[in-house]
C-alpha cells in the first residue's frame, strides 16, 4: 500500500511559526519529530504570590478575589500540548494529559 504524503513547505512553515508562538509564549519543546512532524510543549506552573493578593482584596473590599481566582485556576496547573500537522496537512493543538 502506497502512502502519500501531502505535507507541503507551506504547511511546514505554518507548523514552525506555531512553534515558534508557543516559545515566545513560555512554552518548552519537550519532544520533537521532523519526519511526522509533531511536537509536545510543556509549560511550568507559575508562582502565585497570595499575600499580596490577600491584600489587594482586603484594600479593594473584595473585587481583587474575582482577578485572585482567576489566576490561581489559570496558573497553578503545568500545561502540555500537542503541535502536529495531520493527514491533510493542517496544523492543530491538543492537550495532553499531564499529572
């Protein structure tokens, strides 16, 4: 059975420019194959400084709590995700599972 491969240069370079987004973005290549071509990316947990934040609530009766959740459930997890071209050449990103 005869594969063909219809991954063009056009479809390359839109890959190596989302790469190249998600770096610039904190991301870190942790796993990369050229012949597939695919990547997974992982990006650390940030530190959140929560008595600072304590007290931005307390000085603003509570308001800051709404901005204090929203970081804690956006940077307290490490993200992975996938960067690959499919069958049609198309490029896309999945989450990946981490623990």
């Amino acid at each position: 059975m005869e594969s063909y491969q219809l991954i063009n240069e056009k479809n390359l370079d839109q890959f190596h420019k989302m790469l190249t987004a998600k770096k610039r973005n904190g991301f870190v290549i942790i796993e990369h194959n050229e012949k597939l071509p695919y990547a997974v990316l992982s990006k650390e947990k940030k530190e959140i400084n929560h008595p600072f934040h304590l007290f931005l609530t307390v000085l603003t009766m509570g308001l800051w709590s709404i901005v204090w959740l929203y970081f804690v459930v956006s940077f307290s997890k490490k993200k992975d995700i996938l960067v690959a071209l499919d069958e049609d050449g198309n490029v896309f990103e999945e989450k990946c599972l981490s623990k």
